[in-house]
C-alpha cells in the first residue's frame, strides 16, 4: 500500500496490506507481498495460568467500539492516531517481551531460587497474554490505524457539506492537522503535509488485525507480575509502554484500553498460579 487510494472492502474490519506491486508481462500492477495473519491461531494455545476456551478466546476484552467509518467513535480514533503521529523525531519505540526481560535482569536479585520464580512469573504472563490478545484479535478482526485513515481520507472530508469533497466516511477537518490543500485532503504525518489516502505510520504495521494493542497487553501483563515479585513500582514503564502503540501509529486508543483490560487479567491469573510454585 504505497499508493494512494483504498481498496478496502469493509473499513470496520481488517485488511491484510499489499506491501508492494507487481506488473507480470507489462500487465495491469498487482499486490504483492500479501500479509497473511501471523498468530491466529493463538487463541487455542495451552496457557500457563488461562482457562480453556473452546473459542480461542480464554480472555474476552469484547468488541471493538469502532463501529462504522460514518460514526464519531471511529473517526475520533483515527484523528487521535493522526495527531500522535504528526510531529517530526524518532519513531517511539515498542516495548517487546524482550525489553521486558531485559527489565527484569537488571532488577533480578541474584537469588537462585527467586531468579527462577520471578522468570518464570515474567515469561508466563508474557505468553499468557500473547496468547489472549491473538484470540480476541481472531474472535473480532478489527482494522489497523493504516487501513481507516487511508479509507476515510480517500472518500474525503466530512465537515464541510457544501464543499465538493464532502462523504460522511470521510475524515473531520482538523486545523493544522488534516486540511484541504490542492484539492487534496492532507494530513500532517512526522512535521509534513502528506495525502491522507497514501498515510503511513512511523512503525511498519504488525500482520495481525487491532482490536487489542499487544504493547499494552505485554506491558500491564508484565509489569504488574514485576511490580508483585520484585516489590518495584514499574508504573512509568507501563505508562510508556502503552503510549507506545498509538504513537507508532499501530493501534488506536481503544485498542490501548483493551491491551489493558487483558494484560491486567493475566497478571492476576499468573500471579495466583504462581503461589503454587514455592
């Protein structure tokens, strides 16, 4: 999806992106390299602390409260990922399980036996909540920030009635943010004027839908399991961490929210399976 435009058959659900074309034999351009959902199957794996779910869906954060492209919940989603994403400097960076473990091996009190058990805590509410967060992605399928500001941009602007450009799936106008310009509906990405229907994130998009973001999920997950085992506060952390995906422009607000709701869960669950490793 380098070009502009939208090929999108449903804006409420998620489309797997065409990261780059192909012309065969001086042909009409097809995509090529098309994401296939990495991780859908998740949702049934056997976790360390989560109940089975015949669903795949062993924690249930609910549907994305996006709706439709017509409606105000979904366009306010994308101008937040819009205005997170419009100001110039280094992409924000993304908290993995990595960075988790890191933590924790700076925070590891050298004690064999607690060393294991606050390892073992980490990685279980790190799996646990990876394997939450892909069942809900696969139960409900919600779009990425790319793929609504793209859509929304291409039908045009939906402030101004009068104005030739106007669709009611269209984005708000928003001074200094996303504007008529040239005949053109532009929003400001990393300190420039783009066209809003070639938008593209800081941060490459994950082949997974929305609906919940993984960074938070991870992070409430991990941080509260850390925060309970070492005695630490790891609030600033969490905080940042769950910034992180809007910011990237990955993943909306709600979907911050939902990450939440899950990575809390299963810090409870894995904090309470863990009282029977002492």
């Amino acid at each position: 999806m380098h070009a502009a435009g939208s090929t999108v058959e449903d804006a409420t659900f998620w489309q797997p992106l065409a990261l780059g074309t192909i012309q065969p034999h001086s042909l009409t351009a097809a995509p090529a390299d098309v994401q296939s959902f990495v991780g859908a199957e998740w949702g049934h794996v056997r976790g360390f602390a989560l109940p089975r779910s015949r669903r795949g869906l062993p924690i249930d954060p609910g549907a994305s409260p996006l709706g439709d492209p017509s409606g105000h919940a979904y366009k306010r989603a994308a101008v937040a990922v819009l205005r997170a994403t419009s100001t110039s400097g280094a992409a924000p960076l993304v908290w993995s399980p990595l960075a988790w473990n890191s933590l924790a091996a700076q925070e590891a009190p050298g004690d064999l036996a607690k060393d294991v058990r606050l390892y073992l805590g980490l990685d279980a509410a790190l799996n646990d909540a990876a394997v939450a967060t892909w069942g809900a992605k696969r139960a409900y399928q919600p779009p990425r920030p790319i793929s609504m500001i793209r859509y929304l941009a291409f039908q045009g602007q939906s402030s101004d009635r009068k104005e030739a450009d106007y669709s009611a799936d269209g984005l708000p106008l928003v001074p200094g943010l996303i504007e008529s310009r040239g005949g053109k509906l532009e929003v400001l990405s990393r300190g420039r004027w783009v066209d809003g229907a070639a938008w593209s994130p800081p941060v490459a998009t994950p082949a997974s839908p929305g609906g919940v973001a993984e960074g938070s999920a991870f992070a409430y997950a991990a941080g509260r399991v850390l925060t309970a085992l070492t005695g630490r506060s790891h609030t600033s952390q969490i905080r940042e961490a769950s910034k992180a995906p809007v910011a990237a422009g990955i993943d909306v607000p709600s979907d911050v929210t939902a990450g939440r709701t899950v990575g809390e869960r299963v810090a409870v669950l894995v904090l309470r399976r863990l009282r029977a490793y002492r």
